[in-house]
C-alpha cells in the first residue's frame, strides 16, 4: 500500500473541514459532521472485528435550498478518500411494482463504480510492462516477414513428390538469418522508443469485444442486472481479432490498453472492488424531500411512501445481488439531501428517520458567501473562465469591485426570482462574458478589464425586465 493510500486512513476531523474548505464556502456545521462520519470509518477499522461488525455509519440527512453545496460535500468527500460514490436522484426510483427503477440499483451502480475503480488502479500498476509488450508487439508487426520457403520444390508437390503433411513444413530459419533477424528487430525497437516511428503506418491484430449483454426483464429487484454471455461461457468463445492498419502511435496506445486488460487479474479486481463498497461506499441521495407523503391516501403518495419503505432495508443494512457477488450494505454511509421546502424531515417515514441520526441545515447564500464563491475556492468560476479566454490570448481583469457587483445582482436574483443558490452565478457569468467568448478568436488580443460599469451594463437590463429574466436562470 502506498503512501497516498495510508495517509487516507489517517485523517483528522479537522485536515477533512480543511480539504472540503478548498473547494465549499460556508456550511461550516455540514462540513464537521460529514468529517467526523468519515472519521468514524477510520476508527472502526481500528477495532477488533467482533466489535467493528456492529458499528453502524452513522447516517446524515442534510436540509437546505438548492444550490448551498449539499452535493459538493458529499462529492468531495469520496475524492478525498478514494472511495466508492454515487449519486442518485430519489425520484427516479418507485415502489416495487410500479414502473421505475427500483432502489437495489443504487447498490448495484455502487458495485459498478467500485469495480471500474479497482481496475483502472490495477491498470496503472502494470502500465509498464503493459507499454513493453506492446513495443514487442509492435517491433513484430514492423519486421520485415521472412519469405516461406517450402522444404519440398512445388514442381514436385504437383506429381505427389511432397510426401506427407508434416515434411511440407516451413524450413527453419539459418543462424546467420536469426542473427540477421534479431538485429533488425533490436534497431526497430530502438527507432520505436525514440518515437521516430510514430507517424509510420502499420497494419496489427486487435481483439474485438465479444460481450452480448441480455437484460433480465421481470421480477423485483432484477432491473440493471444483465447476464453477459461472454464472461458466463469464459474461455469458450474464441476471442475474434480484426486486422487494422494504423499509425505506430495510435497502434502503441491500443496494444498497451490490451496488454494491460491481459494482465490484470479480474478475479481479485472483483474481490477487492467488492469489499471496497460495502466497507468505504458512499451513497448521496438527493431530492429526498420528492419521495415524502404530502398527506394524501393514494395516487403518487402512495408510490413515494412505498419508495421510502424500500429503502429501508438497504439503509439498515440487507445484501443486495449484483452480477460481481454479494454486496452488503451494513457499513455503507448513506448521506440524503432535500430542501424541505414543501414537507419537514419529520414526514419521513418514522423508521427512516431514526436510520439517519445526524441531522444538518444548511444556510441559505448570503451576498458575501456569493462574492467569496466567485474567487476562493480552487479553481473557482472567475478562474475557470479566465483560464478558458487565455489560450485564445485574451486577459481577463475582474476587479474585487466587479466581483462584489455580480454578487448583489446574484443575490437581488435569487430574492425576486426562484433560489437557486451558487448556480446562479453559472449563468451570470457566462451572459456577462457572451460577447467577448464570441469575438476572441478573431478579434484583438490583450488585457479586458472586468468593471462594476461593465457588469452593471451587460446584466441590469437583463434583470430589470421581468420577462426577459424569466428565461435567465
């Protein structure tokens, strides 16, 4: 295990609020309780094993406005410690028996995730050796082929001179020819890590996928599970390569993707994938509130009750079938999301409630949180943009009075309009900017001073008129 790898198994409550402050403004409150949830994870795989199996991850149900960084702690988060992460809208799923997805697929695009992960590691470790092989297989390819020369004359095949089958084989090759042979190939190799024959065309065998994915229709619980005969009959199907020609370079990056393929062992991927999910996954559902009973006795409320219901037992902890194996949901962190506008976390089913004992609100954006959003995070929008503009050699200059302009024009527009929160600021920006995106290419090039003047004049209109604005997010 690398550094990288034991240092994510050591952090502190306080290097996490200090990671997730790179990229989240605020929310202070949010960001302690997700850090101490993660930090709890470490401590549990201090314990012995008879008490880490009943330690459960205690589960956390954010409330606040769209737009506040909800799904940006959870995200960061999984990035933060390499773990397993998915993020699911609740209202996509229904009650088994309706029509819709049903909840087990969130575990199932979980073991997914988990698996592409572990093999995309595993890839990398043998990318080396993977690279060599390609070369070799190249070099073969590049290599001049002997011509065929048959131990028996072909005149005397014709009259029934060619004697049997096994006589007719190709004569070997002299030493002088090997020796000829294996230093044509050395100097091939050489000239192929030098790259001087990357722009050279050549013609190779590449493996063609033999997957045939069959959905498996009906039954509860059995949506997104395909059975693919490929892996099912293994190495009963022959593998169908096709001759290509390409250049060495395109050539040199496909051979070494198969190379790889060939040696990462597929079998500890899935094992180590599978343990990766249900002791490190994460799962951000959103859109919570969506699922909750507005009072009613039947019609949709019946279905967003019975969504509910199904989630249940997967947050509680059940084993859950996926086309890897088993995967156990015990220990899995669960982190649900809603702005609870509408219905209060108290209309939650009461058994649901209890499954997510951490509760955070998060507050609403004020016009600072806006103005620190536009230019403190890592890689913030103003950033983004700026970065974007120069390579067509255009300096963009926003000055702290323009940033603090946009910010009460954001602010003004979330207050008359619907609140969207920091996603306001998307679309701000990029009207702000129309004009000189559109002209970069081909006008002149220099520094482009951003005033409050220039805000003023490419927004206030916009928001002024009440209709036009309707079309502004």
């Amino acid at each position: 295990m690398t550094r990288n790898e034991n240092d994510r198994f050591d952090l502190t409550p306080r290097q996490i609020v200090e990671y997730l402050d790179r990229y989240i403004v605020g929310q202070e409150k949010a960001k302690k309780s997700v850090a101490i949830a993660l930090r709890n994870r470490i401590r549990r795989r201090r314990l012995p094993e008879n008490i880490a199996k009943e330690v459960a991850p205690k589960n956390i149900l954010m409330v606040g406005p769209t737009g506040v960084g909800k799904t940006e702690i959870a995200r960061r988060l999984a990035d933060l410690v390499k773990a397993p992460f998915v993020k699911v809208e609740a209202t996509k799923f229904t009650e088994v028996g309706y029509v819709g997805r049903d909840v087990e697929s969130i575990v199932r695009d979980l073991a997914e995730t988990a698996v592409a992960m572990v093999k995309k590691r595993k890839i990398e470790d043998v990318r080396v050796p993977a690279a060599e092989r390609a070369e070799q297989r190249l070099a073969d390819a590049l290599l001049p082929r002997p011509e065929k020369k048959s131990a028996v004359p072909d005149f005397m095949r014709l009259f029934g001179g060619g004697g049997s089958p096994e006589k007719n084989q190709e004569r070997d090759d002299s030493p002088e020819e090997e020796r000829l042979r294996d230093s044509t190939r050395r100097k091939i190799l050489a000239l192929l890590r030098e790259g001087k024959l990357d722009d050279r065309e050549v013609e190779i065998d590449v493996t063609e996928s033999q997957s045939v994915g069959i959905p498996l229709l009906g039954g509860a619980g059995m949506d997104s599970m395909g059975i693919n005969i490929g892996d099912m009959l293994g190495g009963l199907l022959p593998k169908k390569t096709k001759r290509r020609r390409m250049k060495v370079s395109e050539a040199r990056t496909m051979l070494a993707a198969e190379e790889a393929e060939k040696l990462v062992d597929m079998d500890a991927v899935v094992r180590e994938a599978l343990d990766k999910a249900q002791e490190e996954g994460i799962v951000f559902l959103d859109e919570i509130d969506k699922v909750v009973a507005r009072g009613g006795t039947g019609g949709p409320d019946v279905s967003r009750e019975g969504v509910q219901r199904d989630l249940l037992p997967i947050v509680e902890g059940s084993p859950v079938q996926t086309k890897y194996g088993t995967v156990n949901t015990d220990h899995i962190l669960f982190i649900t999301a809603g702005a609870f506008s509408s219905v209060k976390p108290s209309d939650l089913v009461p058994e649901l409630q209890g499954r997510f004992p951490i509760r955070v609100e998060l507050q609403p954006l004020t016009r600072d949180d806006l103005a620190r959003i536009l230019v403190e995070p890592e890689n913030s929008l103003l950033r983004q943009y700026t970065a974007l503009l120069a390579t067509e050699g255009v300096e963009i200059d926003f000055t702290p009075e323009a940033v603090a302009e946009m910010a009460r024009l954001a602010e003004r527009m979330n207050g008359e309009m619907e609140n969207i929160g920091a996603r306001r600021l998307h679309a701000m920006i990029e009207h702000l900017l129309e004009d000189i995106s559109f002209g970069a290419p081909e006008e002149g090039q220099g520094p482009v001073p951003v005033t409050p003047e220039f805000v003023r004049e490419r927004l206030e209109p916009l928001i002024s008129d009440s209709d036009i604005r309707r079309y502004l997010l």
